[in-house]
C-alpha cells in the first residue's frame, strides 16, 4: 500500500496523509462542478493536477497539463 504525505502547500494540508488506494487517482483542487481523487486547496494547484497510476506494483506520475506544472 502505497501513501502520499503532504509537505509543502497551505497550511491546512501540509501533514495530511493520503492511501493511494486505486489504479488511478487524481491530484486537484476542488470547484464546485469538479471533486477530484485528492483535494488539496492551495491556488497554485490546477482543477485535474496530477495523475498518480500504478500498474504492477509501481507508480507513475503524470502531469494532466495544469497551468502551473
């Protein structure tokens, strides 16, 4: 089982612990039409962030061309 921790961003979600849990889980800041995977509320980070997909034990990330990189 794998774990993000996060450790930089806004105060109230640095030391937040997330189970990464599925194949496929999205990294974003919610709006009100859009809930992704993991929340995280600092501005820098774009509605779909982040893809983290395991496949055979391994993660990989992939960038889903947000605005700030």
């Amino acid at each position: 089982m794998a774990f993000i921790i996060v450790k930089k961003g806004d105060a109230e979600d640095i030391g937040k612990i997330f189970t990464l849990s599925k194949a496929s889980t999205v990294i974003g800041r919610r709006t009100p039409k859009y809930k992704p995977d993991i929340e995280l509320s600092d501005e820098a980070v774009s509605r779909r962030h982040v893809e983290i997909v395991e496949q055979d034990g391994r993660y990989q990330l992939r960038d889903l061309g947000s605005t700030n990189g």
